[in-house]
C-alpha cells in the first residue's frame, strides 16, 4: 500500500490556514513546549530529534485531547486552536490539531481519511474518518497517524514499523481506504464540524465522501 501525495509541493504540507491556525498564540507555545523549542523548518532533521518531536505531539493529541464521542462532549470544534483551548473534537478536528502543532515546528504534515461503517450495529452507514500523514524528512517517506483516542477495541500508535491505526478497513462490508494525502482538510469534515451545534447532532450528519 503506497500514500499518494496530493502535491510535491512540500510546502503545500507546512500553510497555515483559517481552520489549521498554527500562529495562533497558544497552538505555538504548546508546539514549543512539546518539541522542547525544537523547530525543523529548513533544516535537515536529524532522526532521533524528529521521531521524538512528532511521537510527543502526537501522544499529546491522542491521549490528552478527547474524542468528543468518548466523553459525551457538548462542544463542537474545528480550528486547532479551538480544539486546543476546548480539550476536545472529533476525529476530523484533532487531525486539525495534530497538523497545526506539526507544521509548526516544521515537519509536513497532510490528511488522510477513510470510509468505515460508523457502527457496525446501531448505525450500520459507511461516513468518512479522518487521520494525519506525516513526512519524515530523516527516513524520506510519510507516515500515516491517527491521534482519535484509544478506548476499548481501539488502539492506535505511534510506529514507523507497520500502521497501527484506530480500524482496520474491511473492504468485505463496503469500507475502503483514501491512500491521498491531501494539504488541505477535506472541505466537507469543515462544513459539518462548522454547520452543527451539538456533538450529537454532528455524529447523525457526518459526511459519507471526501
């Protein structure tokens, strides 16, 4: 399974946007603080600093930002600030999050998403899951990350040996994989995430497609 970047343009992986708002005051100073003041931009990485920048990043996204589904949240975020200052979101708005801290200090960092069944019982509907790819500058390949939260069956990790992501795609109940990475989130995860007020009304609307 190869990804397949939307662009060559590394720097496409780096902007800085409305919703992945990594000048922001606070986003910066935690991407400070996680990365020790370490910052890769224009540099040649070394392999040691870059793997322990990104797996503290994304542990902290992972384990001390919650899944909004997780906790029963009542706020809906978006920018990776606000998912920041709020401590939660959903899949699509921790990916924003794990990008902006990343691009931060330097290190490319895309989207990728999914199409899994929602669940598999009470609500059997194929919708789009959203997770992170993650150039290594030292290694010379992406790397694809998924910060939604472990909980009971769902255990994601750090790994650069083999993907342990959140689900395991099961192409026999119609699911499938978007090996693009995209520099940009996907337009339609935005507009849920910015159309709905509740947490319960974003989860019975969320988008089937990228």
């Amino acid at each position: 399974m190869s990804l397949i970047p939307e662009t060559s343009d590394v720097e496409a992986y780096l902007a800085v946007s409305d919703v992945i708002d990594w000048e922001n005051p606070a986003v910066r100073e935690t991407a400070e603080r996680l990365s020790a003041g370490k910052d890769l931009r224009g540099l040649a990485s070394k392999e040691d600093d870059e793997v322990e920048i990104i797996r503290a990043i994304y542990h902290f996204v992972r384990d001390e930002i919650a899944h909004s589904a997780d906790i029963g949240g009542q706020v809906v975020t978006c920018k990776a600030s606000e998912v920041l200052e709020h401590r939660e979101g959903i899949c699509y708005a921790k990916a924003h999050l794990l990008a902006a801290l990343l691009r931060c200090v330097g290190i490319p960092t895309g989207f990728c998403y999914q199409r899994l069944l929602l669940d598999d019982e009470e609500m059997p509907w194929l919708i789009v899951h959203g997770l992170n790819a993650v150039y290594l500058k030292s290694a010379g390949r992406w790397i694809r990350l998924d910060a939604r939260g472990n909980k009971a069956g769902v255990e994601a990790e750090f790994s650069l040996e083999g993907e342990k992501l959140a689900f395991p795609v099961r192409p026999e109940l119609g699911e499938s994989e978007d090996l693009v990475i995209y520099a940009d989130p996907s337009e339609k995860a935005v507009q849920a995430l910015q159309r709905y007020q509740t947490v319960e009304e974003l989860l019975a609307n969320l988008p089937t497609d990228v």
